[in-house]
C-alpha cells in the first residue's frame, strides 16, 4: 500500500505482511499517528515514512509498534529532509505484549538538515513484557557531507544539483521494494525535490 500526504490517526491492524509507504510534503502543520498492531502469529509489518519539510513546516510524528502475538515482527523506518526553520518531532514506542514471546521490532529515523535553523528531534520508547525478543532502535540527525559535495565538484557538478544528488538518494535508501521506488521516482521526487532547490 502507498499513502502520500495524510494526517491524524492511522491503525494498521496486521493480520498477514504487510508493507506501507507514507509520502509527506507541503505539510505546514501535521500531527501524524501511526499504529501499528500485530496481533496474528508470524506475521511482518514494515512501515517507511518519507517526509520533506521547509519554510515553517511542523510535523509531528508518533508511532507504536504494538505486538500482542507470538512470532511477529515489526519495522519503522523515518526518513525525513528539513530546510529553512522546518521543525520534526518524533515519539516512537515499541511494545511487546506478555504473550509475544520471540518478537522482532525495529525502529530508524534519520533526518537530513539542509538549513541551519532546521530542528529535529526523536524520543523513543520501549515497553517489553516478555523474554526472548529481539528489540532495537536508532536514530542520526545530520547536515549532508561536505566532502561528497566536494566529489561531485570535482567531477563537474553544481553545488545545487550535488544537493539535489545526494537528497534524492539519501530518500531512495529507505525504499527497498522496486515498486515503490519507482512510485517515488516517477510520482514524489520531483515534486520533493524542486520544491527545496
């Protein structure tokens, strides 16, 4: 399934694999809620939210991880790009019900800070209830890599268009399914992209 540019509260109740790509530009001000709830025996969820904030921009992201049944597993992954004074907040918990026994739930968000006064920030959360599980999550706020702007430099490219480069496939590296790569390439990039360059 692929969602692009939604807000409130949105539950996944996982009952067989699922996969869920969210596209967010444009968002002035969006409270964004995510929940996510395994409740059938061995099944995964994987949820990628792409996210594209400038100007004033707020976005406010919550997520949960809910497992309230064995053998499931569960991934988040958040990748965003900030410009101007664009403000990310994000709250994600991962929890795992007394029941859940040999669960797998993984978080990432990664923000990309293109202006100085862009902020970010991710609180998260763990609630386990049971052994043998398998919990992890992570997160990395940074500017892009001046050294690789620096590569493409030398090898012809503009510092607007190295941006553009390096933006487009630092967005492309949380995609992993072809068909949703090819979503975002046609459909989402340009529009991300132009609308920051």
């Amino acid at each position: 399934m692929i969602f692009h540019t939604i807000s409130g509260v949105h539950e996944f109740v996982v009952t067989h694999d699922m996969q869920v790509y969210i596209f967010l530009y444009n968002t002035p001000h969006v409270e964004l809620e995510i929940r996510i709830r395994c409740i059938q025996p061995g099944t995964h969820a994987d949820i990628h939210v792409i996210h594209l904030q400038k100007n004033n921009d707020i976005l406010k992201l919550t997520t949960l991880q809910q497992h309230d049944a064995p053998h499931t597993s569960s991934s988040i992954v958040v990748k965003g790009a900030l410009y101007d004074q664009a403000n990310f907040n994000y709250s994600g918990k991962i929890y795992v019900s007394p029941e859940s026994r040999h669960t797998r739930a993984e978080q990432k968000s990664h923000t990309l800070l293109l202006s100085e006064k862009a902020h970010a920030q991710a609180m998260p959360a763990l609630e386990v209830l049971t052994n043998d599980v398998q919990c992890k999550h992570g997160s990395a706020v940074a500017g892009i890599n001046a050294n690789l702007i620096e590569y493409l430099a030398s090898r012809g490219i503009t510092q607007d268009d190295s941006q553009e480069i390096l933006v487009k496939s630092f967005f492309l590296s949380a995609l992993e399914d072809k068909a949703a790569q090819e979503f975002f390439l046609l459909n989402i990039s340009d529009i991300l992209i132009k609308s920051l360059f």
